[in-house]
C-alpha cells in the first residue's frame, strides 16, 4: 500500500481533522444527530476554528522545540502585528504572540534539530525591525494541546 504518512502530516496540521462525532455521543449518551448540529453551531458561531491532530513531534522529525522571546526596533514596536503576521506564515514557526514585558513577540518554534533552528534564525527571525531575540530551548514537553504527554 502506498504511503503518504507525510501528506497526511501537512494537512492534520492545517486543520484538515474532524471531530469523532460517535465517539463523542457515546461518552455523552447523546444521539449523533444532537452531537453533529450542535458542532456545527460551534462552527458556525466561530467558537470552533480548528481541528487539529496532536503529534509526537519527535516521530515527525520535529521535536526540538525553542520559544524565541523577539525585542522589535523602536520603528517596529508601533506596528507588531505586521511582523508577527510576517512571521506566522513559516510552518516552523508553530505560534507567534503579541505580548508585554521584556519583549514584544514570543514565538514557538518547532524544527527537526538544532542546525534547521540556526537556519531559521539566519533566514527569516533575523531581520530588519528585529533588535534582539533570546531562545528558550524547550528540554520536555509535559502538557501539549490539552494532552498531558
């Protein structure tokens, strides 16, 4: 059989998941029909934005993680959503917040190793409006996506 273990990958991480909806009427005791319109009202009513698979993400080539804390250039630092939103459109780059404190912009990153880091810190965080960045390096991960590992 034909293995296409990696495209699924790419798209698990997109969003293309759905809820098991018989799962979910069992654990529930509902009927299907209940559980599938009143997802779907979730949908709809924007509660709901995404459905994502959770990765061992050492068995997809992706388990060094680092949280980059980025320090914006005084002519940056009026306009961070710009940068972050430059910075969001990397894969690697897993996600970007706006926040207060000793930084502008935190980042989590997941790479394959730490050269693929270096690299993507040589090619797209090191730019312009960037003055400083520090990287955490994750070394365990205990709770992701509401899964305690």
């Amino acid at each position: 059989m034909k293995d296409i273990t990696s495209k699924l990958i790419d798209l698990f991480k997109q969003g293309y998941c759905t809820p098991q909806i018989s799962r979910i009427a069992k654990k529930l005791k509902e009927p299907s029909t209940t559980i599938h319109y009143n997802i779907k009202k979730l949908e709809r009513d924007g509660l709901v934005r995404s459905y994502k698979a959770v990765f061992d993400h050492k068995k997809i080539d992706e388990g060094y993680c680092v949280y980059v804390l980025i320090s914006l250039s005084p002519d940056e630092y009026g306009n961070p959503e710009k940068v972050a939103k430059e910075l969001a459109k990397h894969v690697q780059i897993e996600s970007v917040d706006i926040c207060t404190g000793d930084c502008e912009i935190i980042l989590k990153v997941r790479v394959k190793d730490q050269n693929e880091y270096y690299q993507l810190v040589k090619t797209v965080i090191s730019r312009k409006g960037i003055i400083k960045i520090k990287s955490l390096t994750s070394l365990k991960q205990i709770k992701s996506e509401c899964i305690t590992l």
